[in-house]
C-alpha cells in the first residue's frame, strides 16, 4: 500500500510540457493498482492524438521506476468532455495563480474591452470610458492590445514618443483637468498607413512587453482595448494578468449578439469576470423627434441575459461620436451623459475584481516605496 502511495505521489508530480502543470494538479491520473507483478498507471489525457503522449507517457514510466516499481506499464485514457472541461478550468486557474509580476497595482482593476467581431465601436467605447474615468479624477491606464489595428493614439490623441526609464517603457502620458491618461500603443512605435505582418507569436509577445516591460505604476485601472474575437491576443492578457474582468461590447443586431457570445464563452473559460455588456450604435434620435434603429434591437439584452449579466449602457448611434473620435477628442473628454453614467455603474464592478483588504493596499503602498 505505502509503494503504492508513493508510486501515485511520484507520477502525480509529473509534468504535462504543454499545460506547465503536473498530472495531480489537472486530475490526470486515474489510478494506479497492480496486476500481478505489473504496476498499473492510468493516465487520461485531454485527447487521444494527444502529440506529447509519448513524452508524457515516458516521463511516468521513469517516475513510477524511481519509486521502486520494477514493472510498470501506462495505460492512457481520453477526459470526457465534463473532464476535458474541468481539466481547462484548473489549467487556467494555476497559470493564472503563477502568472508573472507586472508593474500594475495590485488595488488598480484590469479590464479587457471585448468583442466577438470587428465594425462594433470597440475602440471608441474604451477611449470614451477611459476620458469618463479620468474626469471622474482617476490616473487611467490604456494599453492598445489590438496589435494590428492599433487606433488610440489617433482617438485619444496622444501621440508618442515613449520614454524609457530604468529599462521599463514609460506610458505616454495626457493631463486632463481631473485626472490624467497613460497610454501604451504600437501606433507609438509603428506607422498607422503601413502593415504590421507579424505572426502570432510576435504578436503575444508584444502585448507581454507591453505589461512585463512597462511601468505602470500609479494607475488608479487599466483598460485594455483588444481585438475582436477570442485568439491569442485574448489568451496572453488571461494568462499575465489574474485580476482582469471583460466588458463586451455589441452592436444591437442578432448577427453581433450572436459572435459577441463567443467572447463571453472565452471569458467564462478563461476564468474572467465577465462585468457586463455595452450595446453600441443603438438608437438614434432624429431632429423630427422619431427615434430609429437602424441596426435592429435589443440584441445588447438578450446577450446579456443569455450570458447571465447586465446590460450596462446603450451608447446612441451618433455622428458627433464618430466625428470627436476622428479629432482626437472623444467627447467624453466633456460631460456625456451615456459615457459617464457607464463609468460610474462600472467603477464598483471593477473595485470586486482585486483584493480589497489592507494587505493589498500596503503591498501596493510598499512597492510604491521601493520603487517596484
């Protein structure tokens, strides 16, 4: 029995390359007994054609070896799909736990501005919110994490170049009359006219520089505006930052709202808390006092109600919007109604996503000390 015990403690500290995490940790192993002379070692795996099977597979052997089996043999299974589910959910829950140390605070939320296609006003939603936030008199982060379509530098109208200090990029920053804007963009580093032909790899690796290798320090939140659909982009802010919370944001027709539920699905996988959706291009009002929707209705509430959230805000179809974008001066930098309002509903949503107790705020106070 004691041989046994020891033979499961030895595999169960096994590795899987792919998921950093060892086999007791994801519940890969489903027993050990023996035949005979024969030490059984049951292993299920997320898939059959699994391609490091065979490293996986090996690393057992010689595991269960070294605690004193002398005849061992693996047998591999496949997770159902509940297993395969709940396997995913403790794989993304332990990188989460493990994920590296950045220079946002720990007291500052994260949220990740969402969609599940592009056309949807994505952008122009985190650039308002962000100006909501800073005359709300709040120091804001926004990180552009949309590496291929970058676009706040245009619609905030912050321009480069970043500075460099103590090795770490310095967010370019933009005073306002309560609070103040920091943004991080590849349009400070790339030409807006010319592509950016990047591969995938480049492309997280970027964003994690943009986090890893910036300072952040002294931001009150941080918005992270990031490209549509649930890829890697997506996947790298999960992974780098444990306190991140999504706003998705959809336009009011059943099309939106049906490729928009696939950002929640990722954010529900992803282990993120999902705030709320934002239904943008809503309806508009004309000058006779009709009041149109032209791209349908209602398709922000029944997404939210399918994912089981609010229903945050109706941003109005408006040219004036669209028009202070391209000037570079959302119009949020004033008083706006919808936009502030959105700020002020999710403000306290965003306080429930980090730690709220004073260990929290003197960790934060003391890296603030040590100029961490």
């Amino acid at each position: 029995m004691e041989k046994t015990a020891n033979i499961v403690d030895a595999v169960g500290r096994v590795r899987d390359p792919e998921l950093d995490a060892t086999l007791a940790e994801l519940g890969m192993i489903q027993g050990v007994h023996v035949d005979g002379e024969t030490v059984v070692v049951k292993i299920a795996l997320t898939t059959r054609g699994c391609p490091l099977r065979g490293r996986i597979e090996a690393d057992a052997l010689a595991a269960a070896r070294q605690a004193g089996a002398s005849d061992v043999r693996v047998e591999i299974a496949v997770l159902g799909d509940d297993e395969r589910a709940e396997l995913m959910r403790r794989a993304r829950a332990l990188a989460q736990s493990r994920a590296p140390e950045t220079s946002v605070p720990r007291t500052a939320p994260v949220i990740m501005v969402a969609s599940g296609k592009g056309g949807v006003g994505k952008s122009s939603v985190t650039a308002n919110l962000a100006e909501a936030f800073a005359r709300r008199g709040l120091s804001v982060g926004v990180l552009d994490a949309d590496i291929w379509g970058f676009s706040l530098t245009r619609l905030l109208g912050i321009r480069g170049p970043i500075d460099v200090r103590n090795s770490k990029m310095v967010p370019v920053r933009s005073d306002r009359a309560e609070g103040s804007l920091h943004l991080l963009s590849m349009g400070h580093l790339a030409d807006e006219r010319r592509a950016l032909m990047w591969r995938g790899l480049m492309v997280q690796k970027a964003v994690a520089q943009f986090l890893q290798d910036a300072d952040w320090s002294g931001v009150d939140i941080l918005l992270v505006d990031t490209p549509p659909g649930t890829g890697d982009i997506p996947m790298t802010l999960s992974r780098l930052l444990p306190h991140l919370g999504a706003l998705l944001v959809t336009t009011p027709n059943a099309a939106a709202q049906g490729v928009a539920a696939r950002s929640g699905d990722f954010a529900e996988k992803s282990n993120l808390r999902l705030l709320g959706v934002v239904e943008n291009m809503s309806a508009y009002r004309c000058e006779c006092g009709a009041e149109h929707s032209p791209f349908g209705f209602g398709g922000g509430e029944r997404l939210a109600e399918e994912l089981g959230t609010s229903l945050l805000a109706r941003i109005p179809l408006d040219a004036a919007i669209s028009s202070a974008n391209d000037d570079g001066r959302p119009l949020a930098r004033a008083p706006h109604q919808d936009f502030d309002q959105l700020a002020a509903t999710l403000w306290p949503l965003a306080q429930n996503l980090v730690p709220q107790g004073c260990s929290a705020r003197l960790l934060d106070a003391l890296d603030r000390a040590v100029g961490v």
